[in-house]
C-alpha cells in the first residue's frame, strides 16, 4: 500500500519500501523519491534487528501535503520509528543510512543525513522547536524551524538530542544524550567527537570502526586478555573504516 500510494507505478511495483511490525499510518500525502539503482526491499521501516527495544513498539509515519523524503540508497529503520513531516518539511537520507529502535525524526524545514551515517536507539533529530515564541519586550518572533545536516560516516550514539541548527561534518561521533544544535564544521579538526549538552569537542583524533570483522576480531582478543589496549596493525587499519553493507 505505501509503495503504490507514494511512488510512481514504474517504481512501486518493484517494491522497494518492505514496512515491518505495527506501524500507525497518520498521513501519507506527501510525496517520495527513492535515488539510484531500485531494489526490492532496499529502504526497510521497521525491522528489528538491534536487539535494544521491545519487537512489538509501534511506529508512526506522518508525511503531510506538501513534503517530501528522498532516500538516494538502501536505508534502514529499526522497530519504533517515528517519521514526523509537517509544513514543507524536506527529509534526505543517504545511502546506506542506518537507524536504531525508537529514533524520531521531526521536521518542518530541512533535515538532510550523510550517507553511511548511522544513529543509535533513542535519538530525536527535529528541525523545528515545534512552538513558536515572543519576545515580550520587543514583540518579535524568531522562527521557530531551521536546517539539520548530518555529515557522511557519522556515528550518533544512543539519546542524542539534533536540533535545528545542527550542522556536522564527516566521520563525526557524538556521544550519548549528547545535544546538537549549532553548526560544528567551523571548528578544527577532521574528526570531532562531541559530548555533552550543549556538545562539545572532546576529541579530533578518533573515527569509528565500522567493520564487523576487524569489531569481532577486538573483541576476542580483549576477552582473552582481560581488556586493555590494541594497536591495529596497518593491514587491519586499513579496512578498518570500510562499513559492512
């Protein structure tokens, strides 16, 4: 259903979108544009497959008149999404994009998200403050919505909070509960960590491994030795960084 009603007939057919679980379908007069080589089940809403929440959470998709998601590759959500589009709320995900269990996204303006970016369970990436305030001493009212962009090979660990505002650059980590909301491209160093709230860097010296085998491989060298530290050897560096698909 989701497919025929927001792709054109040539692409719905070859079902890319596969929705998974309980999932509330509030509005979906918005309009979707999927990028690149259509493959059946390429952008999958709803899988459980992070083992962090309950498999039966419900998810919601509210896409209202006027909106738009443009996913430019393969991307997944786990169980207990929320895709919350209102206003002209423009929504872009990457190729290859990842998302944990209970993770929000909220727009009303713009929120764009790197490609090979993933985000942890229980974060909420909104581009709006939702309200709209006065400043009794003058009368003016500020808007209330602004830009989100997420850089490429990001890392956005567990409760993070991405506000309007927020603009990262590649390969950046935050670190859990963690709150965005300024632009970090301006500050020194390829490889930020940020922590905190409001985030700041921590670090510019680390990036995330993404590969399962070089993870697997760590692991079992810490169980055998009680912990410690590893130094990666070239061979190993070198693939370090290449994410698994």
């Amino acid at each position: 259903y989701l497919n025929f009603r927001l792709l054109p007939f040539r692409v719905a057919w070859r079902l890319p979108v596969f929705v998974y679980g309980p999932t509330k379908f509030y509005s979906l007069a918005g309009t979707v544009e999927i990028q690149g080589p259509i493959k059946r089940g390429m952008i999958k809403l709803g899988r459980e497959c992070g083992f962090f929440s309950a498999q039966k959470k419900f998810s919601m998709i509210l896409l209202d008149a006027g909106t738009k998601i443009c996913f430019q590759g393969p991307c997944i959500f786990d169980v207990g999404y929320v895709l919350r589009l209102t206003d002209s709320a423009y929504v872009e995900f990457g190729k290859h994009t990842r998302f944990g269990s209970g993770v929000k996204i909220l727009g009303e303006h713009s929120i764009i998200i790197g490609s090979y970016t993933g985000v942890s369970h229980d974060t909420c990436i909104m581009d709006s403050n939702m309200h709209f305030t006065v400043d009794i001493t003058s009368s003016l009212v500020a808007d209330k919505a602004g830009e989100v962009i997420i850089g490429k090979y990001n890392w956005i660990a567990c409760g993070c909070l991405i506000r309007k505002g927020a603009v990262t650059k590649d390969y950046t980590i935050a670190a859990s509960k963690s709150l965005l909301n300024k632009d970090y491209t301006r500050l020194e160093g390829d490889f930020l960590t940020l922590a905190g709230s409001p985030a700041k860097v921590v670090d510019t010296r680390r990036r995330r491994i993404f590969s399962a085998q070089i993870e697997a491989g760590i692991s079992q060298v810490f169980r055998k030795n009680g912990g410690g530290v590893q130094q990666l050897t070239p061979e190993q560096l070198a693939v370090s960084f290449i994410r698994s698909e």
